[in-house]
C-alpha cells in the first residue's frame, strides 16, 4: 500500500535545524529499509512531504513516531492511503500494485 505523508511545520526553522540532521537520518532509514520512496520539502510551504509503502498502517505509523520531528512534536502529520488506479509504465510495480499502467 502507498502512503502521502504530509509534515506540518508546528516550530520555528531554528527548532528544526537543531533536528533535521537526525531527521534526515531517518528518512536515509527508511529508504534503505524500503519504506520510503521519496520525500522532499514543499515548495512555498511550511512542511514536507513523504511517499511512503508499508504493508499496513499500523507498521507505518510506528516507523513515522521514530522521525525526531515527530518523536519532539515538531510537526504535524497527515497520511493519505493512496490506491493506484493508473501509474507510468516506469513506475515501479511493488508500489503500484493492480494499477493499469500506461
């Protein structure tokens, strides 16, 4: 299953630097792990955004409460579960799933 995780800023950016080393560390985790498949600041906001995989929620919103911007309250977090219904034929097909691709 695909997730869109959105972070929302909830502290000033120099509370944050003081963690985006570790932050980004996590995320370096993650991706090795396979959990994440991308993730970026969003551009004219105050957050970030994070696709993810997991084979169920409930193992994602465990690995999400390791991320020290979570773990210290630093952000807000909102996850979508997405369904691919179509994808690029170059889109992976572990994370699209049944999606048709084209």
């Amino acid at each position: 299953m695909l997730y869109a995780i959105t972070l929302n800023y909830a502290s000033g950016p120099d509370i944050l630097s003081a963690y985006v080393d570790a932050h980004k560390q996590w995320l370096g985790e993650m991706i090795k792990n396979g959990h994440v498949i991308f993730a970026g600041p969003l551009q004219n906001k105050p957050g970030g955004f994070i696709l993810a995989t997991a084979s169920d929620s409930q193992s994602l919103e465990h690995e999400i409460e390791r991320d020290p911007f979570v773990k210290f309250g630093l952000v807000s977090v909102d996850i979508a579960v997405i369904e691919p219904a179509i994808c690029s034929a170059h889109f992976l097909r572990d994370w699209a799933g049944e999606a048709k691709a084209l």
